[in-house]
C-alpha cells in the first residue's frame, strides 16, 4: 500500500492525500447532515471539510446524491463506513465493498476510514458497533479484512478505535497493542476517536492519558471528538454512552488537546449525529476544535523558534 | 480458547433476544472476571442501540403511520417486527420495504384498517426520495413523437410508485402529516389511489382518476398506450385516455416515449 503522501499548503498547513483524491486540510470538519444542505449551500462556511456515513449515500439517486454533489464541489469529503463488519468473523460483503467502491469513485474523498467493530452477523445486519476480543484469532481476521478493503478501493483506509460497553475474557492483548500491530501487518492508518478513549476509560476503568500516550500518534489521520450520554452500570459506577447527541464534553477537549500534542495538527470531525443541532450551534464546535488545532499549531511555532 | 465465530453468534443472539441472557464469557471493569450478570446493564446498552436505532430508522420513514397510532404503539410494534425481519443489508435507506405487509398482519393495529395504506404510501414515498434520477418529457417533446400513435410505449420515471388502496389514502395521508391540530374533515367515501413520483428533488404525491391506477401500472410493466388505455376502460368505463396522459406529463411522471 502506497503511503500517505504530504504537502504543505500556501497557509503552511500539512496536508495529507490518503486516498489520491486531493488534500485534506487539518482543521475541523462536521458530518453532513440533510437538515443542513441547504445551510451549507447558501452560505459557504469557512469549514475544512465534511464527512458522510458511506451507507447515506448509496441509494441510486434523489435529493442525497444532489446535495452531496453539490458540497463536494466546494469541500474536501471524508468518507466513513459503518456497516463493513471489518472486525466479524465471517467474509467481508463483496457487494457492500462495491458499493463503496462506486462513492469512492465518484465522490473522491480524501479519506477512507470504517470501525474496530462488527455489525452483521450470517445475513443479519445489527446497525450498531459491537465490539471483539483482541486476541491472535481476530487480528488475523481484521487484517485479512483491511488488506481486502485497501485492495478493492484502491487506497489506505484509516481504522477507528471503538467505544465499548462491555470487554472479553478471551482477550489476550490490549486494544493499543491490537491497533498497533494491524497498523503494522497492513499499513492502513489510525482514526483516533478521542470522545471512544474517554468512554472506554470510563467504563472499563482505565487511564485515558495513559491509553493516549501510547497510542502510535505517528499513524493517526483522522480524529474523532463527539458527545457522550451518561449512565450508571449494575455498581452504581458511570456507564458512558457514546451517543453524538450532545456536544463534545469538556474533559473530552482537554484529552483532544493531549491528543494533538502527540499526533500534530490533524482533520477533526465533530460527531453530532442525534438530536441534530443548528447549523450555528454545529459550526461553533467545528470552531472550537479549529482554535484548539490553532492554538496547538501556535505553541509548535513558538517551541521551535 | 472459544472461537471468535462463536462469540459473535452468542452476541448477536442475545442482543436481538431481549430476553436472552448475556453472553459468556464477558469481564466487568478492570478485567475481573464475572459471573456474567453484572455486566447485564453495560450489554444492555448494545440492545438498545441496535433496537433504539432501528426504531428511529423507522419512524423516520413511516411519521404519519406513526402519528397515526401515536409514539408509544408504533415503537412497540417496530420493536416486534424489527424481532422478526432484522435489516438483511447495511445498507438501511433499504430496510422498511415489509413493514407495511408486517402491519397488515398486526392484529393490535386492527382498529386502524387504514395503516398499512398509509405505510405503503409512505414506503412508496422513501423509495421515490432514494431511487434513480431521470429528465423528464415535455409536452412539446412528446407531441412531436406523435401521440395520436396508439401503439407507442411509454417509459416512465423510475421513481414512479402507485399506491391502490380501498381507504382515501391519500387524503388521510395528507391530513395526519400536517403540524398542529386539525379541524374535523369529512372523508371522501371509498378508496383512493395514489400516484408518487419525484420528477426533480421533491416527491409528488397525487389522487389519480378514476382507472388511472390500472393505466399507469399496466404502462409501468410495459403495455403500449392502446393496450394499457382498454386495461384501464374495463375497470372504469369512463376512463379519460386525454387527461390521464395529461396528469401523467404535467406530474412529471413520462421520461420518453418510442
């Protein structure tokens, strides 16, 4: 697999061009959400860029291909599976492979990136992220599953760390571990969702900082920030519910700016994908976390000068 | 060591089996082992999301169906049929296509005979949103390929849907979508039939006339005019061969004609 190629843009911002597909600057973008075309369309925020759920689009036509055409002519598209099964046991679906293979064709994102996860199970497709043990079996598994992936559409695909509720007593390896070796077997790229870290730590009792400060920076393309619903589990101890129904938690922004300490500035998405918010109130966290790429940018300058 | 395949099949059982117990073997926070049960309200989670984002899915495409039967029937129904035909596809802009024929048989939904029209008229909706883009035909265009010709064949916008219902469907469709509270409104007696079509971005729902029905299906599986204009004579004697095609090429519905 090819890697990533890098440019450095008029404004001295790195660029990176995983797919062949043109740059991908690194500022924030948001998920393109029908309540907001006609938002976009009229007014041309100044926003780096935007994500679709591939599955959105693969109907044959209608308002959603239109729309969609229309705001990749004035933005960079990242483009997010969520129903591959890359983590299943089972064989990876030729058709949806396809499929995505047609939107990659036609939208030419800048970047691929599906789940750590599984979602169909025999013919049954579950619509949710469910999670896997990290043990040799799987890796293997995964592995043959990006190398198909990369294979078909032509480019590097960036994997994403999940959030999970529950854990394996069949897991033999840590998930940084798990991550780092299916970087290593299949050159694909890392999706750091930083909200998933947060959950995760939560609800499995473990040191966010920790998981961050080792997690293999150098290979992130993409990072994730999105709200989270709180619960409690049988212990009365917190149950965090990554929902992306609210906005990005504050603790959440504080382990971000950790984050990009490590990777260096990079394309951020704001995940807000229930009870969808304004336009205006989307776009202000899409500008936080371009301050917070800013401001991280500004204390680099400032430590090499 | 218990092979992933068999993991993943526990998983997806008891996820889809509300009832079903969690899992084995799964461990609590910070790696101890469990019995299994006290990880139940973090599995729970899965549940609900899987259940939760399929009901919503549904909702989104069946809102006046479930308006008509209010939040709380129409989740519990979904629930039951999400349990009996779960999504075969990633792709979910597909999954809904039985539910309408899943409220037919829905005995508690009986009260309401009208449901499932109202669900096949909303299902032909979605599916008019999502389907293939065409141009359609302008009058101009389609006189000059000489309409007079009764042997012509029509090909129609692949969005194209009718809907035949023995309920006014359409007129119930377009009442309990609408905000806010309605005044009191007679129905029309007798059924309706429904043309749905999306020339360009909206889809069009509109009444047709009296034999339309007939017309336009037999045109959509591919009868020349002549033939799908006497389909449409034995149903309804008065059928309207002039302003049938009008409604058709003023909807949007014709892409071209040979």
């Amino acid at each position: 697999m090819d890697q990533a190629t890098a440019q450095v843009t008029a404004n001295g911002v790195i660029a990176q061009n995983l797919t062949g597909n043109g740059p991908m600057p690194s500022r924030a973008g948001v998920g393109l959400k029908p309540e907001h075309y006609r938002d976009i369309l009229d007014a041309s925020p100044d926003i780096g860029w935007f994500e679709i759920h591939a599955e959105n689009y693969m109907g044959d036509g209608g308002p959603p291909h239109a729309y969609l055409t229309a705001v990749r002519e004035r933005y960079p598209l990242s483009l997010h599976g969520v129903g591959l099964s890359i983590g299943g046991a089972g064989p990876l679906d030729k058709n949806h492979l396809a499929r995505l293979k047609a939107l990659v064709d036609r939208y030419q994102p800048a970047l691929f990136s599906e789940h750590l996860a599984w979602s169909s199970h025999d013919t049954v497709y579950l619509n949710d992220l469910l999670p896997l043990p990290y043990m040799e079996e799987t890796l293997a598994t995964v592995c043959a599953h990006i190398d198909e992936v990369q294979e078909a559409l032509q480019c590097q695909m960036l994997l994403e760390n999940p959030s999970t509720y529950v854990a394996f007593a069949e897991t033999s390896m840590s998930e940084v571990e798990f991550l780092r070796e299916v970087v290593r077997r299949t050159g694909c790229g890392l999706l750091l969702d930083v909200s998933n870290v947060f959950v995760q730590a939560t609800n499995h009792g473990f040191s966010a900082s920790d998981y961050l400060d080792s997690f293999p920076a150098e290979h992130v393309g993409e990072i994730h920030l999105g709200g989270h619903a709180e619960d409690s589990d049988d212990d009365g101890e917190a149950l965090l519910i990554d929902d992306h129904g609210r906005g990005v938690a504050d603790s959440v922004w504080a382990l971000y700016s950790r984050a990009l300490s490590r990777t260096g500035p990079k394309p951020t998405l704001i995940e807000w994908d229930n009870d969808v918010p304004s336009w205006p109130v989307l776009f202000a966290e899409a500008k936080r976390a371009d301050a917070v790429i800013a401001d991280r940018r500004s204390n680099r300058v400032r430590v090499s000068a | 060591m218990i092979p992933f395949s068999d993991i993943e099949r526990d998983f997806a059982w008891a996820v889809l089996d509300g009832e079903a117990s969690v899992p084995g073997p799964l461990v609590g926070k910070s790696g101890r082992a469990t019995s299994g049960k006290t990880v139940t309200r973090s599995f729970a989670v899965y549940q609900n999301n899987v259940y939760a984002s399929l009901i919503d899915a549904l909702a989104s495409r069946f809102p006046v169906t479930a308006r008509l039967v209010g939040e709380e029937f129409f989740q519990a129904m979904a629930r039951i049929y999400i349990g009996c035909e779960p999504p075969r596809s990633a792709v979910l802009l597909r999954y809904g296509t039985s539910f309408p024929d899943f409220v037919v048989q829905f005995s508690p939904a009986g009260s309401v005979p009208y449901l499932a029209d109202v669900a096949r008229l909303e299902w032909a909706w979605h599916a008019a949103y999502h389907s293939a883009d065409a141009t359609q035909l302008t009058l101009a265009e389609l006189t000059e390929a000489g309409p007079d010709a009764e042997d012509i064949t029509i090909s129609l916008h692949p969005s194209l849907g009718v809907v035949r219902a023995p309920f006014p469907v359409v007129t119930i469709w377009q009442i309990s979508g609408r905000e806010g509270k309605d005044e009191p409104t007679q129905l029309p007696d007798g059924g309706e039939d429904a043309l749905v079509v999306r020339p360009k971005l909206d889809v069009e729902v509109r009444r047709l006339p009296e034999g339309g029905a007939v017309f336009v299906l037999a045109l959509k599986g591919g009868a020349t005019l002549q033939e799908a204009a006497s389909s449409a004579m034995q149903e309804a004697p008065a059928f309207d061969l002039k302003a049938n095609l009008a409604g058709l090429i003023t909807s949007g519905a014709i892409v071209s004609v040979r």
